[in-house]
C-alpha cells in the first residue's frame, strides 16, 4: 500500500491544504462547458451517480460514453443495461480510454486503487482523470502519471438527486477541486468548472476545496452527525419509546419520518429554524438535553476527527477491505436485526408538528450532532464552509433516506466507506449515551410534554435563544444560505 | 317530494333541445343553473314551468304551481297584452289592462302581493297600463306576480336584471324570507349575486346537465366558478414577453422531423421505423392505445428520453447529439403532461410556476422581469385565479394545477406546445376546463400544438392532423 498523502506533507501544508474552501460566485462559470466542448468523455462505474452525471453532461451537450469491464458487456450486466439503453456508447477499457480526454472515476472508494491502476496505462497524454471523492489520493496516496490533470467533482447528493435536480432546471451544490500535484497544463480549475456546469451544481452553488479538506471533511460528517447520530438516535429513541409502552407502530413511525420532518426545518433556517418550531418549554428542553449530550459526545467527536487526520480510520477500514468486508457485513447484518429496523411503522397518522412536539430528543440530537462536528472539524483546521455543508447541509439529505426504507436504506445509498465509519460511531456512541438515555423520559419521545401551563421565564428563554443563534454554525450557515437564495433558488 | 326528470329530451319549437336531462330537486333544496349563453340554462328551468315538448323520459312530481320570471315570459305577457290592442276595432285609444289587474288575475297571496308593490315602488302605477310600462316595471309586475300566486316552486331567472338598487335589496331581502318555506330555482349570469340560501348548483352545457354540484362541497364548487369563468368571460391570451425572444427558426425547416425513429427497452420494440413531420401551424392530435408509446415518441422530441440521442431527429434547427444541450431544444416548447404534474412538487406560488414557463424550470431558479410578472399575473387573471397569485402550487386542487402548467406551458408563446393527455386524471368539471382553455389557446395565438389523449369526446376544434400509433 502506497503512503498516505496527507501524511506525507508538512504541517504548514496540511493546514493550508485543510482550509482551502471557497464559495465560488455565478459569474465564475460564464464560460459554461466550453472547457469541455467536443472533448471525449468517458465515465467508468455505471451506478447511481456514474449514470446520472452521465445524463446530465450529455444533455448539456457533451460527449459522453461509458467503458466497462468486458465481462460485463458480456454478461449484459446491469451497468451494461443502464449505459446503452440510455443511448449511451459503451465499449471496454481498451476501446474507449485511449479515445478519452477526461477519464471520469465514478467507481466505488474500494475500486479505485484497481480502476486506477488498470486506466492510468490507458490514458492518452496530457489527459484528466477525475475523481468525486478523494479518498484513493489522500488516504491511499495513488500517484497518478505526472502529465495527467487529476481534478475532483463532487455533487453532494446522491446520484438520483443529481439528475432529479438538473431535470427540474437546477443542480445540486457541488464541491470541486485540483489536485496540486497533477495539474501540468493548468487548466485542471477550467475543466472542473466545466464539469460542474455540466451537471447543473453551479446553479445550486460550488464549493472550491482541495481533495484533503474534501476527505477529511467529507468523513467525519458522514460517520458522526450524518449518518452515525442518525443510527444511534434512531435505536436509542426507539427502545426507549417501547420501554415507556409507547405504541411500537407509533414510535417506529415517529422515528422513520421524524428525522425528515424535522431536519427540514434545519435546511430552510438551520439549527434556529428547527429549534424554533418547538414550543418554548420544548425548546429550552431540547437546548439543556442537547447541552448535556454534546459534554458525553464531545470525547467521541475528537477521536472520530483524530482518527481520520491521522489515516487511522482509513487504515482501520482498508485492512476491513483486505478481509472482504467482513466487520461491515457482519454489522450490516446486525444493524438489520434491531427492533427498530423490525417494527414496520404504524398506521397512524403524524402532522408535521407534531414529529417536532413529541420528538424533542431527536431534535435535541441534531442540533447536538450538527454543532459538535462542525465545532471539531474547524478546531482541527477545517474552515467553516465546509464543515458547514459536511454537518448542517448534509443531514437532511441522509435524514430522506431514513424515511425511504429507514436503517437500510440510509446505509445502502451511502458509500461503504460511510457505512463502516458510521457502525464504528454507533457501537461506541450508544454505550457512551447509556446513562443519559436511563434519564429519559416520554415527554421529550414519543408523547411530547404535555402541558397545560406554557410559561417560560424570559431571562431562560432570551439566554437560549442567543446561544442557539451565536453558534458560528448559524453564522456560516446564514451566509450560505444567503447565497443560494441569492440564486433564487425559490423552494 | 322530490322532483325528478329521468331521461328527459325536451325540445323547443326545433329551436332547442335538452337532451338526456336527469336531475333530483328534492324537498328543501334551492338550486341555481349556470351554464355559458346558449347552453339551455333558461329552457332547462321552462322546463319546469312546462313548457317545451317532452320527446323521450318523464319527469315526476312536477311542482302544480310555478311562479315563473323570466325575460320569456315578460315578453309572452307583453306580446299578449299588445295583441289584446290589435284586436280592438273600436276607434277609441285603448289603455290596454291596467298593472293591478294584471297582478291581481294571478294573485292569491294578498299580502305579499301589497307588501312588494310598496317596497318595489309601484303603487303610483298601479293604474297605469301594463303595455306603458318600463321594461324595468314590467319586470317588477312579473316578480309580484310569480312571488305572490302561493307558488310551489319559485323560478327565477335573472330575477336582479335591470333593477334600481332599492328594489334589488328589497327583492333580495323578501326572497331570503320566502326562501324558508317555498322552493327556489334560479339563473343567474352574475355568480357574484349567488344568495346565501342556494344549496345546489347545476352546470349546464350544450343542452346537457352536465354537472349538480352540492354547495357545501366546497372544492367542487369552487372549480365550477372557475369553469364558469373560462366559459362566460371574454378572454383573450396574455402577451409573449417582448424582452424574451427565441434564437429565429428557419421558416422553411419543420419544427420536428423524425426520421425512422424507434424506441426499444431491452428487446421489446415500443415503435420503429416511424416518420413524422411536424409543420409550423398545423396542429396534430396523436392518438394509440396504454403502451402504445404516446408518451415516448413525445420525449424524444422535448428530449427527455434518453434514446433521442440514438435517433435520427431534427428539432428547431438541432440535429439531435450534435452537441446542443436540451436546454437549448426546450426553448421551443412548452409542455404539459400528467407526469409533470407529479414532478411539480415544488412549494412555489401560483405566480412562480407561470414564470417558471419562461425558463423551463420546475421551480423558479432565475431572476425574473418585471414583465415577467406581469405577463404571468395576466395570466392568473384568465385562469381565473389572481386573488391566489401567491398561494402556493402544491396547496391547490389537482385541476387548478393542471390549468397553471397550461399557462406556464404557454406563457412564452412557444413555437410548439405539446399537450399530452392534459384531462388524464381529471373529473368531468376539470376536463371541461382544461379543454375551454386549450380551445381559446388554439383559437387565439400562433403556437403549433400537438395534442395527446385517448378520450374521443375530447376533440379540439382546430386541430386537423392525426397520428394514431
């Protein structure tokens, strides 16, 4: 195994790597696919997103085809399927790379090191070769052939949502990003705004980063806040509305839906928003049980960032990866046998208020979640942009899934990369919350406060308020949002 | 006991038909008919009031005693009267029947009869001749008459037309109380003028009753209106936006041009070889049965199906897979479809979705115009639904929603509109509306529009070409 690249630079390099994050304005993609205009591009990896990037470049009028394995040309695949009966050319690596002037991996993490290995031969000179996530550079160190322009464009919603987005005449935010060490003809920054204008995200708004604050982001928001605090919240909330004789149905519908219903309010208005569609005694009550969570949690955020900066995590898992993925099945496995994912949600109907009024502890675990990986990823040198978009943006997103198909659905749409992080988060974070949870009662899951009486003392209320809207994650995520409403994205 | 007509054709001096009329007044219920000029609002009430020759059905329990205003017969009464004057042939000036004769030969209910010639201000005409009167005297002797003969049922139509403003509330205020213990029928034009106690409305169209609507049934209720409005207004479509013009299109090229074009999913063939050319200005309806491939023949032209990129077509001036991008080909076309329609789940307002039109998005993403605006608030103003211009799409009815993608579809005067099973999903009112629209649209603008349905009852007057597959 190559070394990890992160590792390999200086202190003053990595910081300065970790904070490049620019919000990029409009008017910076006037130049819209032009960069890209009668180029060959070729996509490997025809899922979700390989297929629905594919789409929409295509119907921007780019050149696009599709280069599979030819064993699964052969066997008529379900890649196979997907690239021609979309009218798209499909040929083998050897056919088509060669042709290729972007070579655009959209494979899963674990595939990379082998695609990359077998393209990079391939590869014409002078060509780019593109990532959307950057894990295979960062954290297995790939040395890419030194005329090659190796970029990164990273919509950041799933594959369905890419194309859904573009169709509706819009994007999604997209994270873009050069690889410094591969860009000999610079021009790596025009072909991926290029890129990003073909599958609609400048609409949406694009993020300039660098593939390392991209990785080390990207994985501390997926394993805590976004898909780790989901799970356990999901469990912990679970058992203890059944332990409080709660109607199974009732409680596993509340959950299965709840973390939608109310993440988005956090998209609309963030961690102000949500907080702000309880009632004030439900507020002030989520704000002390979300103050007293982020104090057991804090601990456990610090070692997930720790473990990522230092290529643990990424060690950790690539050594799963070698053992044919046998921790993540084996937790996947698990995580399909707990009541939650068992108990189908009843049939009763839910307002939309009242997900926040009898969910209080949910929402107290969001905004303890979203609050505690943004704080740890800027202490660790990660600038506030993103670890905005890595929490708070984010959540909504994975909250969609949980409603879709609950547990499984979360975990099969996000990478396994994702998922491995998240078991790890979920087997130390419920434990962790062990004595906090036995403090719990119905009034803040499952049957809401109940009371007669709504008076708050002011003095509480205004100190609430302010803390919950002081947060620098409130700040960064007021300007962001300023700037997509700026784009008139009317939703 | 409730009235009922049961298959009832009745016929008008060959003038006029009601055909296939059923219908149930029952006890206690007050109805109002509506219905566009000429839809047989007025015969469907004289009907009732027995008039018109029954060729086919029966009514039962048909009131004894109607009390009947209508402009008919105001001018039956007036036509009797004057004929009465043709047959005198003494030489002396007839002064023909005065009005209180003329009252008082119907009159049971004395009461009544005194207390609205004073609060309808006719007492100092009750001696004058009927024939001399105003058209708008007249008019008060017919409603004394017909409100005070003890009528089991009360037919109104356009009982408010041509009143002072006394008379009208004071006839206002009298109906309100009669209405408590005698039967009401009523046309109005002026929905407006619709009383409190109108339980029931019936919707009248071409001789046919086409729709009963009860009032508290509220959606219902209020798509008839906006039905009404489409049918009774004079509309005319709002302007293109001058600021917002379309790269020119060669007058010689067709629109579309589909050169042996196929659509295949794994080995099942949808079509194939199939060649069509599509004209500026002529209008085409493209039939087939589920399945047939409507749907898919139709997304290779706007270029939402993925396989128009494995075909021969030519689009506005774009050999498709040339290196044009969809939203270059979606300039042209504006679009409605049942899908869209699901698709359109955005919680934008009214206003928003029209505007929406001039960039083909779902969802408003651009900075739009002043003009913009403008154009899609006139556009509200047709449909009927400019007091709701900021409520929002995905709160309206699912016919409400059908008619604002229409006018989104049309806001920018597209060169091709194409209109792909627009009443699918519909109820029988909806479709009445989406249909009235898509007719004034024909009617009066230049878009060449391509239409889909498989219902043949919902032929568009003004489209000529047919393509069944």
């Amino acid at each position: 195994m190559a070394e990890n690249y992160f590792n390999s630079l200086s202190l003053r390099e990595q910081l300065e790597q970790l904070g490049k994050c620019r919000f990029m304005h409009l008017n910076e993609f006037d130049d819209g696919v032009n960069a890209l205009k009668g180029k060959k591009m070729v996509v490997i990896g025809c899922g979700a997103q390989g297929l629905n990037q594919g789409l929409n470049l295509r119907d921007s009028g780019l050149d696009v085809s599709y280069a599979l394995r030819q064993a699964a040309i052969d066997e008529k695949r379900q890649s196979w399927k997907n690239a021609s009966e979309n009218g798209f050319t499909v040929g083998t690596y050897e056919d088509l790379i060669p042709t290729a002037d972007v070579v655009l991996n959209l494979t899963p993490d674990k595939q990379h090191t082998a695609v990359v290995n077998a393209v990079m031969p391939l590869m014409k000179k002078g060509a780019c070769l593109s990532y959307s996530h950057g894990f295979n550079i960062v954290e297995e160190g790939m040395k890419v052939r030194d005329d090659l322009t190796v970029i990164m464009v990273a919509p950041k919603c799933p594959g369905t949502e890419v194309r859904a987005e573009y169709v509706r005449g819009f994007g999604v935010p997209t994270l873009i990003a050069v690889h410094d060490d591969n860009d000999p003809n610079g021009e790596g920054l025009a072909l991926a705004k290029a890129y990003a204008v073909g599958t609609g995200g400048h609409k949406a708004g694009v993020l300039m980063s660098s593939f390392i604050a991209e990785v080390k982001s990207d994985l501390m928001g997926e394993q805590t806040i976004l898909c780790g605090m989901l799970q356990t919240g999901s469990l912990l909330c679970f058992d203890k509305m059944i332990e409080e004789g709660i109607d199974p149905g009732y409680a596993s519908k509340l959950i299965q839906y709840g973390w939608e219903t109310t993440t988005e309010a956090l998209k609309y208005g963030g961690v102000t928003n949500m907080m702000d569609r309880l009632s004030n005694p439900a507020k002030i009550k989520a704000f002390e049980l979300a103050e007293e969570m982020k104090d057991i949690m804090r601990p456990l955020y610090n070692k997930h960032q720790d473990d990522i900066m230092t290529g643990k995590f990424s060690q950790t898992m690539m050594a799963d990866w070698a053992n044919d993925d046998k921790e993540l099945l084996g937790w996947r496995a698990d995580t399909a046998e707990t009541a939650f994912e068992k108990t189908p949600a009843g049939d009763v109907e839910i307002s939309e208020q009242e997900y926040f009024d009898n969910g209080i502890l949910m929402v107290a675990m969001v905004k303890a979640g979203v609050e505690l990986a943004f704080e740890t990823m800027t202490s660790a040198g990660i600038i506030a942009d993103s670890a905005y978009y890595e929490s708070l943006h984010e959540t909504p997103l994975i909250a969609n899934t949980i409603a879709r198909k609950k547990l499984f659905e979360m975990n099969s749409t996000i990478s396994d990369t994702a998922e491995y992080g998240c078991y790890l988060y979920n087997h130390a974070c419920v434990p962790l919350l062990g004595d906090f949870m036995k403090g719990i009662k119905s009034d803040v899951i499952g049957a809401g406060l109940q009371l007669n009486d709504m008076t708050v003392d002011n003095a509480r209320l205004i100190e609430v308020n302010e803390a919950i809207r002081n947060h620098p994650v409130e700040e960064i995520g007021g300007t962001l949002r300023g700037y997509m409403s700026d784009m008139k994205r009317i939703v | 006991m409730a009235i009922t007509l049961k298959n009832l054709t009745v016929d008008f001096d060959n003038r006029f038909q009601c055909k296939k009329i059923n219908w149930t007044i029952n006890a206690g219920e007050h109805w109002l008919i509506t219905g566009s000029n000429g839809s047989g609002k007025s015969a469907l009430a004289a009907i009732l009031a027995g008039y018109g020759d029954i060729e086919a059905g029966v009514i039962t329990n048909a009131p004894e005693k109607v009390g009947l205003v209508s402009f008919e017969a105001q001018a039956e009464l007036i036509a009797a009267e004057r004929r009465k004057d043709d047959a005198d042939i003494m030489d002396v000036i007839a002064e023909g029947t005065p009005v209180h004769e003329i009252i008082d030969a119907v009159a049971t209910d004395r009461h009544t009869a005194d207390k609205l010639i004073e609060k309808l201000g006719l007492t100092p005409l009750l001696n004058r001749a009927f024939r001399k009167l105003s058209t708008g005297e007249t008019r008060k002797v017919m409603l004394i008459r017909a409100l005070s003969c003890n009528p089991g049922l009360l037919i109104l139509d356009e009982p408010f037309e041509g009143l002072d403003v006394d008379s009208l509330s004071a006839l206002q205020a009298h109906l309100t109380e009669v209405a408590g213990n005698t039967q009401v029928l009523m046309i109005l034009n002026r929905l407006d003028q619709c009383p409190d106690y109108i339980t029931h409305v019936a919707y009248m169209h071409n001789g046919e009753l086409q729709q009963t609507v009860d009032r508290t049934d509220n959606d219902a209720y209020d798509a008839l209106m906006q039905l009404l409005h489409l049918k009774t207004t004079e509309l005319s479509i709002p302007p293109a936006d001058p600021d917002f013009t379309l790269p020119p299109l060669n007058a010689e090229q067709p629109l579309v041009k589909l050169t042996n074009a196929a659509v295949r999913y794994d080995e099942a063939v949808i079509f194939e070889n199939l060649n069509w050319t599509i004209n500026a200005g002529n209008h085409w309806q493209l039939t087939g049965p589920n399945g047939s491939g409507k749907t898919a023949l139709l997304s290779l032209i706007t270029g939402d199906h993925p396989q128009c990129y494995v075909n021969d077509i030519d689009v506005f001036g774009f050999k498709r897979g040339s290196g044009e991008s969809i939203w270059q080909i979606k300039q042209f076309i504006g679009y409605v479809s049942t899908a869209l329609q699901w698709e359109y789940t955005v919680g934008t307002s009214l206003r928003n979705v029209i505007i929406s039109g001039f960039y083909d998005s779902i969802g408003l993403y651009s900075k739009y115009t002043d003009n913009q605006r403008n154009i899609a608030d006139q556009w509200l103003q047709v449909l009927g639904m400019a007091d709701r211009s900021s409520d929002t799409f995905t709160s309206q009815s699912y016919g409400d929603q059908r008619l604002l993608l229409i006018a989104r579809a049309m806001v920018k005067h597209p060169p091709l509109l194409i209109l792909d099973e627009p009443c699918l999903g519909l109820d029988d009112m909806n479709r009445q509306r989406v249909l009235a629209l898509i007719e004034i649209i024909c009617a009066r603008s230049t878009t060449t529009v391509l239409y889909v349905n498989h219902h043949a009852e919902d032929k568009i007057a003004g489209i000529d070409n047919y393509l069944a597959l």
